[in-house]
C-alpha cells in the first residue's frame, strides 16, 4: 500500500506519494508537486534532493556502507579485479569465465588509438594539466570513430573503447609530457598491468611488473569505480539527458572530477601532507581547521554523505601499509597521516562534526608508492570512474521515464525595469 505526505498550502491539502528503495530508504516524489500546487522545491547542492531511481550503486552514509549491484566493496576489492568490478558495473551481473575472456579480448583489441590522435598531445602546451587535456580527447574521440548503424552494436563498441582508450590516452599523456617514446598496449597483459607497462616501460629500462603494485592499482580503482549520484557522476547524468554521445557525456564527467573538492581532494591531500611534514606544523593545522574565520580546511577529512568512517578508507589504508611495507619504502607523508589522523579521531570538535578521514586521505600515499605524478592523481581517479559513469549513462538512456534534465530556480533579482536610453543614464 502507497503511503502519502499530506502537504498543506493556503486552504488546500497536497497528497504526495512515498517512495521506498530496496534498503528502506524513503522519498517524497514532488514529480507532480508544481502542476498541482503551483510550488516548487528549493534544496541548494541538491543534499535532500534524488535525480533519479537507480539499481547500480547503493551508499549508507550513516553505517558507512557503500555496495555495487548489492555486493560489498570490500568483498570486490579483496576478491576482484577492476576489469571484472567494471563488467558487473556495465552489465549488471558478474561474468562467467567466458564473458570475461569475452570482454579481455574486446578491450585489447581496442585499446590502440589513432596515431593522428598524438599530433593534439604534441600540440598542447607543456604546462597543461592532464585532466584538461583527457576531457578534451575523450570528446575527440568521436570524430576518429565513425557511428555504427546497429544501435546496439554501437553503444557496446563505444564502451569498449573507451575503457580500453582512456587507460591508453592517460599513459600517453604522461609519456609525452616528459618527452618519451609511447609505450603501446600489449595484448598478453591484463587492464592494470597493461596501464603500468604503458607508463612506465623504456627502452632503457624495462619495467618489472610487480603483481603488488598491479593489486594495489586494481584495488584504487575498484573503491573509485562509483560513488552513486556525486558530483560528476551527475553532470554524466545531466549533460547525458540531451541525448549527447557517451563521448560527449564522459568528457563532462572528467571536467567536473577536475575540481579540488571532488576528484581532485587526493593531489590537495599530498600537498596538505607534504606543508606540513615540512614545517612540522601539525598542531598549527589542527587549530587552523578548528577555527570557523579560518578558511583552512584538513583535506581528507570529512564527507558529503558518509556521517561516519567511509568505508573505502580502510580498504585504503590497509593496502597502503601493505604496498610500502612490501615494496620496503619509508614515505615521511604516511607518518604524517597517521599522526594526523589519531589527532583528530580523538578532538571532539572532530567526532563531533562527523570528520572522519575518507578515502582520498591515503589515495595519494598509495599512487606515490605506485609512481603516479601528483598532476596525474586526478586521471587516475578519472580511469577508475569510468565504468560507473558508463553504468550511470547506459541507465538513464534506457529508463522509460526519461526526461531532459531542467532545474527550477527561484528568481531574487530586480523587478520589471523599463531600458533607459544610453543618452540618459
């Protein structure tokens, strides 16, 4: 049986029907709120706000729980590949043995990109950021790869290209940035691996592929592979509902991850780190945050919804302790970060404000034992993104109830005013 939020307007009551997810979340639908009141809702940054019904990612904020397709992150990242996390993102369902071999051979198969494609990376200025740069080529990839006929058909290949190309468009960046020969895609290489080789093999010095270092990638990317509704993946959404190519949707993604408060919190993390392991000014820090006049802020902690510890944190910091202890590297920035941590888990201005350290807060200690460039943290982020926003983009095209995404506002600026000449002003 429907239940009903009685809304009382003037001398007229409103019936507004409840909706109940699987896990008993509950929402008021306000679809039909304006045709039959004349009123509108008001939520700014959208924080009690849902754009959509959605079968692929499920967030607790409260109980820190975070699921794909109903299964527990930790299970997928312990247990997984991000190849394999990415096809149960895309296809709903994980794949059997040949499905995945299916999808390996498609991957590798496209994972070359037109060579014309260098002349854009080669004509980019050098101080460009990467990020800039993949949002433009992934939109450039539409004019190298003709439209099929078979919608299908055309749909599937554009997702393979592009989980297969952004991985290879991100590791030439980098190489052309320094200056190096492009390392090509081999095909007896698995996704991370393959992405490892490409960055960092030379003619002078082979890379040793350390299956360590390929799980700790895997697992970086399958806790960043969907986040539900955030920020990016509601501009895929958003720019999506135009009925724009995947092309043109997934760009708008990686330039909204750009920022500093969404994708790209891990690079403001190491920076954070590495101010204050120079300046030993932990206390300093601590203060600084404390103070609401300040506008400091400890990057890493904290979150939009998660209200307790972010589950994706200790997955985390657990691989990042395991990736410099086997590696045998000594990074000052993780003593840095866990000082920095046991403080504040135990100020009460921090437990009180729900500042729990979050996934970015050890991200970046793992893509530096990695050898990730700071500037390139944010592409990493973007490649690992990907197939939630693909599984975001594919849902919203096939949901029945489509709509072109419009927001209302509420206008407060000046009454009807009469132009005056310029003669008279």
């Amino acid at each position: 049986m429907t239940e009903f939020v009685k809304l009382i307007y003037g001398e007229k009551e409103y019936q507004l029907p409840v909706i109940e997810g699987t896990e008993g979340e509950k929402a008021i639908d306000i679809s039909k709120l304006r045709a039959q009141s004349g009123l509108i809702t008001l939520d700014t940054g959208y924080g009690n706000t849902g754009s959509c019904t959605s079968v692929i990612t499920f967030m607790d904020g409260e109980k820190g729980i975070l699921r794909y397709r109903g299964i527990p992150v930790e299970q997928l990242a312990e247990q997984s590949t991000f190849k394999e996390t990415a096809y149960l993102l895309i296809h709903g369902k994980l794949p059997t043995q040949k499905e995945l071999t299916d999808f390996s051979v498609l991957l590798n198969d496209n994972s070359l990109v037109h060579e014309d494609m260098r002349a854009f990376y080669e004509n980019y200025p050098r101080s460009s950021h990467p990020m800039g740069i993949l949002s433009s080529m992934v939109n450039a990839l539409r004019s190298f790869y003709p439209e099929l006929l078979n919608l299908e058909e055309e749909i599937n290949m554009t997702v393979t290209r592009l989980l297969s190309k952004v991985r290879t468009l991100a590791a030439m960046s980098y190489k052309i940035s320094r200056g190096h020969k492009m390392v090509y895609p081999r095909p007896d290489l698995a996704y991370s691996a393959n992405f490892l080789n490409m960055m960092f093999d030379s003619p002078v010095r082979p890379y040793d592929i350390d299956p360590v270092v390929v799980k700790a990638l895997s697992v970086f990317w399958i806790l960043h592979a969907d986040h539900e509704q955030n920020c990016s993946t509601s501009a895929v959404r958003m720019v999506g509902s135009a009925r724009v190519t995947l092309y043109a949707a997934i760009s708008a993604g990686i330039a909204a991850l750009w920022g500093p408060l969404h994708g790209g919190a891990n690079q403001a993390v190491i920076d954070m780190l590495t101010h204050i392991a120079e300046n030993k000014n932990m206390k300093q820090a601590i203060e600084r945050a404390k103070d609401k006049k300040d506008p400091f802020r400890l990057m890493g902690f904290g979150h939009r919804v998660y209200k307790t510890f972010d589950p994706r944190m200790k997955i985390m910091k657990k691989m990042c302790d395991s990736l410099l202890e086997k590696l045998n590297i000594s990074d000052p920035l993780l003593d840095v970060a866990k000082d920095l941590e046991e403080i504040a888990l135990k100020d009460a201005y921090f437990i009180d404000h729900n500042l729990y350290p979050n996934v970015d807060f050890y991200a970046g200690i793992v893509l530096r034992a990695i050898g990730i460039p700071t500037n390139m943290f944010t592409v990493m982020f973007a490649i690992g993104r990907l197939p939630g926003w693909i599984a975001q983009w594919k849902e919203s095209q096939d949901d029945p109830n489509w709509k072109l995404c419009r927001p209302r506002q509420i206008y407060t600026g000046p009454p009807e005013t009469d132009y005056v000449p310029i003669g008279e002003r």
